[in-house]
C-alpha cells in the first residue's frame, strides 16, 4: 500500500521547493548504488564539472554538500571564519539575520551594515564604508528571498579589497538569475537544490576559490564542526583514492546530476532568461489585476515576487484557498510583511507560462 498516495501534485509557486521536474523524479527512483562505486565516483565528477558551469567559475572546489542551503551556508562560514575575525555583515532581510546569527556562533567581530527590508543595498555607501574600514570577510545574500530583492553582487564585488574574503548567499539566485563567481571575484558561494535547479531539498552546491582555500589551510584552529569541515569532505569528492567521510546521499546526488544536466542542455543564460520572461509575464497579470509588488521596478527580483496584500483581503484565506482548491502553493511575508505580502516564486521548473496562467486565472476567480 502506498501510505503517500494522499499527496496530490501541487504547483508550487512559493519561496521554494520550486516544482520537481519530471526528468527529476525518474533520476530519484534510480537504483542506489554504494557512495564509493566507480560508477558513483564517476556522477559525483560530472557533478562538479556541470556546478562550474551554473557558477560561472574555473573553481577546482564546486560540491554539493548533503543537506539543505542552510548546511551549504553554514559550510562557508565554518570553513571561512576563525574566532575574532572581523565579519562585515550587509544585510537587508531576513537571510542577512541568519549570516549574523551563525557568525556569532563562531565568536567573530562582526560588523552590521543594515539597510530597509524591501530595499536594495545601497551600494555607494558601501563603497564608503569600505574605504575606512577593513574586514576579513564580507558577506550578503545576492537574492534577498524574504523580501524579493535583488542586490547587486557584480557592483559591491568591486569594492572588495583583495585580501577579503568575499562570501555570496546565491540560495534563491542559482540558476534564476545571472551569477559570475570569477568575474566577481566571488571566494565562497553557496546554494540549494529546491529552487533554481528544481530537485528536492538536501544536495546544496558550494564553490571556494583559491584565496578561500588558502584562509582555510592556514587556520590556526580546526573546523568547529565536524560534519561541515571541507578540510576532510574534500578528501571524498576530489583525488584519485576517494575516502569515506558520510554516506553521501545518493539518490538526492542523482537528482543534481541530471537537473544540472538539463540546465546545462536548455543553456544556463537561456534558464536565466526564460525566468525574466516569466517575470514580466507574471508581473502584467498582476498589474491588469490591480495587484501592487513591493520593491521598486530595478530592484526585483525575478525569482520572487513579493505582492502587497490589498486592503481587506485575509493572507491565509487567499492562500488556504488557492492551494485547497486550485492546488497552488505560494507563501506568506516573513519578519514585517508577515500577513502584508505574498511571496510568488518563479523558480526551476515552476518558471514557465503556463504555470504563471494558472495562478493569475485563481487569483482573478479567488480575489
Ligand atoms: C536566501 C536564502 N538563504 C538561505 C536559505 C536557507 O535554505 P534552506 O531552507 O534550504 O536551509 C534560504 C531558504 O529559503 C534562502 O532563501
């Protein structure tokens, strides 16, 4: 007896999962094979080559860490920050929160650069604040996904001093809109499998440079983590003799592979742009609807699209209804906009017309 057979197929238009492509979910089915099978050995190298593609990189070190994007966040920040590192946080949302509550963790001196939820970083004045003050390391989400703002990595990327660290959340932004790790002089990267690339959570890629690998070999003090420590999962993913660190989970490792191939077969900047164009397509529907999105027209993010509730409609209802009766799924504000927006993802495979048809036709017949 199949005890899921309750679970019906819902399109899932929120902040993530996006939906599961089928190609997907045929790759997680697929026989399990031992996590040091050649044949495994040999997934796990395609994998790397196929995530130096997505992230724009010549980086060695492009992994998927086994779990979710906040496992590939604390990644970069266990294996980047020592006690006492200065940690400059730019942080205008709720991931940003996150950044410095995991740093804190990790005794940094960690410094706040704030800026409005719903607004971009400004990035003048980062460029200020960067001439009379120095950091080890520099953080901020490029795809602020509690609020649907886009930051602009490529711009602040110029004002990172060489001998920084320069640390990027790309969890909402991998494979939704355009990233260049090299070209940005970006030092450690991390992202999801459940958005962008359409799987199921649990597989989430990273990337380190050069300049990040070295901070990592001359740290005076371990990894404060043993799970996390790159130092030694580097040892199963890359060389000729691999070693057991964890069981790698296999299946969820099949489902990068082939959702990265199928990025890489449709053309990464193509994805990019078929997400732009679910955007306007999305954002029209809304518009004629006399629906309001948050940020400001240059700063939006196509991948999230937050929309003002209008006056007098219940968030929850809206939403309870849409997915219990046109099984759609898109979700609520976080922090200040809980109950004043909703948060419309157009991610992976989610991110195509007809998709966006079906939920404009229940927001006209549910409003
Ligand atoms: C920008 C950003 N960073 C980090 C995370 C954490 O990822 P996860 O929920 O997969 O652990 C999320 C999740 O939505 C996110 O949107």
């Amino acid at each position: 007896m199949n005890k899921l057979s309750n679970i019906k197929n819902t399109l899932l238009l929120g902040p993530g999962p996006s939906t599961v492509s089928p190609n997907v979910y045929n790759a997680l089915s697929t026989n399990t094979i031992g996590h040091l099978d050649p044949r495994f050995i040999d997934i796990m190298d395609e994998i790397k080559k196929m995530l130096k593609v997505v992230f724009k990189t010549e980086n060695d070190f492009c992994v998927p860490v086994s779990g979710t994007g906040s496992a590939a966040m604390e990644s970069c920040f266990v294996n980047m920050i020592e006690p006492n590192d200065r940690v400059l946080i730019i942080q205008n949302g709720y991931f940003g929160l996150r950044m410095e509550n995991m740093s804190q963790r990790l005794g940094a001196d960690i410094s706040l650069l704030k800026f409005d939820w719903g607004e971009p970083v400004d990035v003048d004045e980062v460029e200020e604040h960067l001439k009379d003050n120095v950091y080890d390391i520099i953080a901020i989400v490029h795809a602020e996904t509690s609020t649907g703002v886009q930051n602009s990595v490529q711009q602040i990327s110029r004002f990172i001093p060489d001998n920084t660290i320069f640390i990027v959340d790309a969890v909402t932004s991998l494979g939704t809109i355009d990233i260049q790790v090299d070209n940005w002089n970006i030092d450690a990267i991390y992202s999801c499998s459940q958005k962008g690339l359409s799987c199921p959570p649990g597989a989430s890629p990273i990337s380190f440079s050069e300049k990040a690998l070295n901070k990592m070999k001359q740290r005076q003090k371990m990894v404060p983590n043993w799970y996390l420590d790159m130092t030694e999962i580097i040892k199963y993913w890359d060389g000729s003799q691999r070693v057991y660190h964890h069981t790698a989970p296999i299946n969820m490792m099949y489902a990068l592979y082939q959702s990265l191939y199928d990025v890489l077969e449709e053309g990464i900047d193509n994805v990019i742009q078929r997400h732009y164009n679910s955007h306007l397509l999305l954002e029209n529907g809304l518009s004629e609807l006399g629906l309001e999105l948050l940020v400001k027209k240059d700063a939006r993010l196509p991948s999230l699209n937050a929309v003002k509730i209008p006056e007098g409609l219940n968030d929850l209802d809206v939403r309870n209804k849409l997915l219990n009766e046109y099984h759609i799924e898109i979700g609520g504000g976080l922090g200040p906009f809980a109950g004043k927006v909703w948060r419309i993802g157009l991610m992976g495979h989610s991110a195509r017309d007809e998709n966006i048809n079906k939920l404009l036709d229940a927001f006209r017949a549910s409003l």
